[in-house]
C-alpha cells in the first residue's frame, strides 16, 4: 500500500482508477442508511484554513430549516485547524458517535456532528496514516477518494464543498483546488449524489478569532445575528447551496432569506444547543460563552509600523497557534482550546504605529511572546494595499466552472455590527 | 521503505543518492576483511542470462593463476540461471558460508563460491524481498546499488562486470546496460574499487548447455579445454580483465596465454576440484560428470521446417527450462537440477526438415511435451539468417565506453572441438 501511494503521488490515478479506490474505500466499511428519510441530506466538506468556523454555523442554521445534516468532521493537522477540536472546547462535547447514535439522532432532529468511526471507511484511516508516513498526503486523486468515501458512505442527497485557494489553503493554486473540485464533483455524480463547490478565499484568516474555543465563540455570536461579514459571506454562500441541493429552497436568494430568519429568529442558536446537549455537551455554551475555556494571559499585539495592511499571512497564524499549544503537529498531540488569536486589522486597513491589530490568548508568559512572534510574521505592513482574494469566486458543478456571481446581498449585504469575541 | 522504492523506481536517484544507498546497505551488515592478503582480490558479475555458466569456468580458472576470487552469487530467478542453483546440482555442495569460512577458504587457496548470507548487506535482502512485492526490481539505481552492496563488502581489489544485451538480457537495450554499468564503475571508484564492464550478447543462450547440471558438465569440459567456442571466448575476455586489475598480467594478451595454460595444464580444473570438496561437494564430478543428477527422459527436438535458424531467444530456453521444473518463478521454488536443453544449433545454421536442434532433458513425458512447445518457441526457422550480436561488443571502464576490440585471438582463435554435454 506505502508503493501504490507513491506510485499514486507521483504519477496520478485516472478517473477510474480514483473511482475504483473509491469505492473500495467505501466497501470497507459501513454506511450511514438514511433512505428512510424523506428531507434531503446535506453535508459540508472544507479544504481547511485558519478561522474556518463555517462548519459550527452552518451546520445547526441549515438544519434549523428542515434539512438533515450528517456531518462529519476531522481534526486539525499542520497550520489549519479542525472541527472536532473546536467542539471538543464545550466542555463535554462527544463526536465519537456511532453510526446508530448518530442516526438516531439525526432521526430525532436532523444533525449530528461526528468524527470518523472505525465504521466508515477504515482503510481511509489506515491510508491517511500510510499517506502521512510516506509524505503522500498532499495528492489530488488521494485526498479526492479520501473526502468522498467518507462523505459517500454517509447516505447524503447532496454535498457542498468549500474550497479554499490563497497562500494559508491546502492548495493554494486555483487551477489545483478546480482540479480538486471537478473530480469529486464527478465521483459524487458517479454515486448519485449532487456535488457543488464554490472557491473561497484563504489568503487571510476567515474571520476574527482563530483558535480552538475563540472561534466556537465567534461562531456563537454568528448564530444570534452578530458575526463578522466575511464569516456570514461565506456562510450563507455555501448554506445556500445546501437548501437548493435538499429541495428547501427554489433558489439561493429565498435560500438566504430563510437563512436571516432563522437567525434572527434565534432558531439556529436553539439547534445549535439542542445538538450540543445530545452530544453531551454543556448547552449554556450558547448563552453565555464565557462558560468556554479561557486563557490566563491576554495580550494586545499592536503595529510596529505605521502603513497600510497588506497580508494578514493565514500560515504564520496558524503556526502561532501551534507554538501557543492550540494546534497539532503530530496526530496524537494534545490540543489545549483556550488559547489563539482575535484579528482585528483587516488587509487594506490603514494603521498608525502601537494600534492594536490583535488580541493573544495564551496559557503563559512565553505563549505571549511566542505569539507576538508570529504575528509580527502574519501582519505585513507595506506603503500599499494588495487587493485581497474575493471571499468567493468561482461555483463549480457538473456543467462546469463559472465565475460566482454573488447575488446583490454578498455584494451590498450591510451585516449588524458583529460582536468581537472577548 | 516501500515508499522509497516506489519513488525511486518511477523518479530515479542522483549520483549522490545512489552512493548514500550503497553505503548505508554496506553497513547494514559486515564486510570481508582481506586486507592482509597481498594478491589482488578480483569478482566479476553478470547481469543474468541464459546458460550463463562462465563464473563456474571463470573463478577457478582465475583463482589457479594467483588471483584471490571471493565469487559471491544469487539464485536463478525468472527465465536467467543462478550459480548458486548449479554449483548445488553438485552433491552435498555448500554455498551458505560463513565470512569466516569463506575467509578461512580464501586463505588457504583463493577462491570461495559463495551466496550472500545474512553478514553482508543483509538490508539489500530485506529491500529486495520489498522491491520484488511491489514491482520495483527493474529500475538501474536499485540494480546498481544492490550488487554494489554486496561485491564492495567482499573487500575487493577490482571488480569485472558482464552486462548482457539483447533480447534474453534483463535489460535488452545497450543503452540502459551502458548506464548501469557507469554508475556501478562510479560506486566502484568512490569505495576505491575499480570496476571494467564488458558488454556480452544475450540475443541467444551462451554455450551450448542451459539448466543446472548440464551446465556444470559444460563447465567441466570447459576447464579442460573442451567448452564451446562463444563459452571460451567469453570466460578469457572477462578472465583477462581480471587478471590484468590484479597485476597478474601485464596485459590482456599475457592473460589469455596464462589461461591457456592454466587450462591445459589441468591447474583450473584441479582448482574447481579442491572447491568442490572444500565446500562438502562431490570433486569426482569433475573427473566423472556422469555422477551429476541425470534426467530420467531425454528426447530430441528436431528441426520443424527447412531454412536458416534466425534467432534462438533466451527467454523463450529460459522458460522452458522453468516449465521442466529446473527454475525458478518464486524464490522459494525448488529446483530440479538435472533437467534442461542442450541446443546444438545455432544462429545462422543452415538446417533440413528432421535435422536435430537440441536435446531435451526431462523428468518425464509431460516435461519432454512441456520442452518441445518452448523449442518450438525459441527456434525461429526463416528463409534469411539475421545477424546475431557481437559476442563481446563494448568495453567500459571509467574514461568511458570504448569499442572492444577484441585481441586477434579472441576473432581468430581456433578452439579445440569441444565437447557437447551427452
């Protein structure tokens, strides 16, 4: 197996050959049987990147509107962080559900939010492992079989991907994350399940807080109707595809609506609860966030330099995050989910020197400074701005690649003032 | 390590990753300490082919002349014979020695004839049970480093080389012999080892006699004078190679001449003899062949049609000897020695419907059946004689490669009739 994901690597799988690894990916396990649902059944799949917190929105607001969200997650590995371990900062959280938990409770009120089993897709797990050992991991047709067995194996009606391009994505070139896209989009037709995938920015961090419990706060604060506009933006693109794909909604722009509503309505926070307290969480979490883990040391990072933001450099954030003791390196290191970064300067942001552009959260003194070390790393302070990535560019279905056109809301949308977390 | 292979095989190795291979497989194990030996310490090694008897005739011939041979040598496998698989045809013949047997031989007389053995490289044992898994045997880095391994522990003096070509060569092509033969000249010279590579034909079956026992009995004829003409002209153009890098010559013309006598004089098979029954085998052999095993069956294969015999192919002799059971396609199948062919036509040969070709040696009638399809196959009869290789046709050393032009014996030399094996 260590030679065929070489051989994988370095030469290529074809179409079907990357279906053939699939399926028997698939066939290694068990699968999640849904059929008896009548509601269409959606998940989100994201390539990773630093204050991705899609997931812990979108997953109760898209169910909170009829649609069965199985979704299943990972943990975080290298520079990006994972939803796993966001969830596990509320105190109590379980994702090692069983497929018969998880049923049950996707049954009961139509989301579940787990990680890998050993019932699906164990060869997925033992090739990860595999593709680890043998630096194989970054290969296209692989991560494509490894995505879609697990995803394919969970009984789904339809699948959006978020696919981030820029300097802190997976693969930061679009031509790769398109190429990326289109073969999952034709391994999901191949098993009859509607993939779309739209291409979000990753060249700065999505958001303002990155780490573990800080973004499970800032995702909180998005549910009641106050999170930051990138953060709705990309959340309410993709959570549209997901009510047109289950049939909730004729088209993206009701998708929307439905979206505010259940926001405003408070029934997307109230899923969010539900879901944690089924999981054996602490459902107070989402009244009052300051019940998360807290850091013992604050500290404001502030511009060495007066300038203009030109990056806001996703690695270097998600480095500082490792070095803080939020972040993995290894799979079996252990996560501490109190400590991060709030980001409050924005690339294209005008800064006079000792303005703060963020807040560090770490356990000690050295976490401190190992964080001001990073983001003297992420920020980068120039005489002009760079124009940033769009937050979302580009859809891609089976009928091919079009430039995203944002309704007029992404384009105009005037967000409530968000509420920075801490 | 599977990884690695793969990756080598498809992407190749550097020069300087080639050498660091080598010498971390050299340190795997020990080495043969012969540093107190003042004589030159001379192997040679041959890429494989069919009815390759010549290190059988080569080390004691070499050996009788003063030079110290410590001939390490590997298993038939595929369609190619192994040294090791004849010299066992032998009875009671041991190859599995100790370094310090082999040491303790090579003190008292100069030559052991030996398989590699758990001391040395015992990591090429591992990489090649690894490359044999998952594909990976054929790539010339690989081949390079995993002989180098071995014959740079043998604590030599020099090394001669015998890169086959043509159609019954592991690698047919000149052009993939000529590079494996550079890098190992390269390996050679940066252990302080150097390496001459003639290139030898492989486009037919060398000698006369193919499968195990029989080729220990052309052996023997060969060490008194009576070997095939292509057999002899091979063994002394190697011979006088390694004579000349041990300073036993002056030049290759005086090691032909030492040859002779050495052969004449009756001194190269004496010297075959005292290995035989140093290593537990039976040195009647070499006065009484007839004590080597004997095929139950025997037949004739005659001519099918009239015309020129335009190819015999090594490949198609290869395989019928494994279909007779005296080869190899696992590593762990047994041999049967004493089955095989002589083939008594040769490229070029003029023949009449009926007209015997070779002889069938079998262990019964479906072995003969068996043989004849393969005859039928390696025996092409046209209207037009095609031009076989040139016996011996480069020579390569470390200033380059070079047309080998072959000392007027080696074109004109009148060898006595020979002796056809039974």
């Amino acid at each position: 197996m260590a030679a065929f994901l070489m051989a994988a690597f370095i030469r290529g799988l074809d179409r079907d050959e990357v279906g053939a690894l699939t399926r028997t990916m698939i066939d290694s396990g068990r699968r999640l049987d849904l059929a008896h649902m009548t509601a269409g059944r959606i998940d989100k799949h994201s390539t990773g990147g630093v204050g991705d917190k899609v997931s812990l929105v979108l997953a109760p607001l898209v169910a909170s509107l009829g649609v069965v969200v199985p979704m299943m997650s990972g943990r975080g590995l290298g520079h990006t962080g994972g939803t796993l371990d966001k969830l596990e900062s509320i105190a109590g959280f379980q994702t090692k559900l069983s497929l018969d938990s998880a049923r049950r409770q996707l049954d009961e009120f139509g989301c579940a939010l787990i990680g890998q089993s050993e019932e699906i897709a164990p060869m997925d797990r033992r090739m990860y492992a595999l593709r680890d050992a043998t630096c194989t991991v970054e290969s296209i047709p692989l991560i494509a079989a490894s995505i879609m067995s697990k995803k394919l194996a969970e009984g789904l009606t339809g699948l959006v991907l978020d696919i981030k391009r820029g300097s802190g994505a997976f693969l930061p070139e679009l031509e790769r994350g398109l190429e990326l896209a289109k073969l999952m989009i034709d391994l999901g037709a191949e098993h009859g399940c509607p993939v779309v995938a739209l291409i979000t920015a990753m060249d700065r961090p999505l958001g303002r807080a990155c780490g573990n419990a800080l973004e499970v706060e800032e995702a909180i604060h998005a549910l009641r109707g106050e999170g930051p506009p990138d953060l709705m933006q990309v959340t309410y693109a993709l959570g549209a595809e997901m009510l047109v794909l289950a049939g909730a909604a004729p088209n993206t722009d009701t998708a929307r609506r439905k979206m505010e509503v259940a926001i405003s309505s408070g029934r997307a926070a109230e899923m969010f609860q539900r879901i944690i307290a089924a999981q054996g969480g602490d459902p107070a979490v989402v009244e009052d966030p300051s019940r998360l883990p807290q850091a013992r040391e604050v500290e404001i990072f502030s511009a060495p330099r007066a300038g203009v933001i030109a990056r806001v450099e996703p690695r270097a954030v998600g480095r500082g995050i490792i070095a803080l003791g939020g972040g993995r390196t290894r799979m079996e290191d252990r996560v501490d989910p109190s400590v991060g970064f709030v980001i409050r300067a924005r690339p294209g942001d005008v800064v006079r020197v000792g303005e703060p552009l963020a807040t560090i959260f770490a356990r000690d003194e050295a976490g401190i400074a190992a964080g001001m070390a990073s983001l003297a790393e992420a920020f980068v302070i120039s005489e002009e701005a760079e124009p940033p990535l769009p937050l979302v560019s580009h859809r891609v279905t089976r009928t091919g690649v079009e430039p995203y056109e944002a309704e007029p809301w992404v384009r105009t949308a005037e967000f409530p003032v968000f509420v920075e977390p801490r």
